[in-house]
C-alpha cells in the first residue's frame, strides 16, 4: 500500500570514486540525506533552458536538495557532525558534489549526471 505523506527526506547511498594517498582510485560511500521535493520542481530542474539562460549545474541541485550525511569522518575516524562549515568543505573535496548529484538522480530513477 502506498502511502501518500512520505516524509520530508529520505536516505541515499553516495559512492564517491577519487585517487587515495597511495595514488590508487578507490571508491568511498557514504549517505546522503535528501529532501523530497515536488515533481514541478524536478520538471524544472529538467527542462530546457533558454537562450542565455545558466545551465543546470550540480551546486543548483545541491542547494536544493542536499539536506545532510551519515558515515562521513574525520582524518581520525570521528563522525563529522552536519554544519555549514562541515557541509562547505565536504562539498569542496573533488568529486564528492558531482557523485551527491548523480546519486540524487538514481534516487528519483534518472540515470546520468547533472550539468556541471
């Protein structure tokens, strides 16, 4: 049975792919907290942009509807809380914004990847 209020968020795995120390690539997860949002909204994000008009760009979609994380840690294995300071540096470290985008997009079931 369906039911229609879902709650404001939900829970998302995001696989962030990225050299380590040893210069391997490696994959790292983590989840991601998204805010449930209005299809209008999705259609927004989706249409096509006009002549001169910004592109969609993955900050866009982040703003939007990245909320907070679990299973993110410190260089000493600690959780690190969500803030706005925590939150900028996470999304500063390439390429975690582009790989929060794309696992948005799984979630609602649209394969690919956001505008950079």
């Amino acid at each position: 049975m369906f039911k229609l209020d879902q709650g404001n968020t939900y829970w998302f795995p995001v696989t962030v792919e990225m050299t380590d120390a040893e210069g391997r690539k490696r994959k790292f997860d983590f989840d991601a907290e998204f805010e449930r949002i209005p299809q209008d909204e999705i259609n927004d994000f989706f249409r096509k942009r006009e002549e001169g008009e910004e592109p969609l760009k993955d900050a866009d979609l982040i703003e939007r509807v990245f909320r907070g994380w679990r299973r993110v840690q410190d260089a000493e294995g600690r959780d690190v809380p969500v803030t706005p300071e925590n939150r900028a540096a996470l999304l500063n470290v390439f390429p975690v914004s582009p790989s929060i985008a794309r696992a948005w997009l799984k979630s609602i079931g649209i394969e690919g990847k956001a505008k950079n």
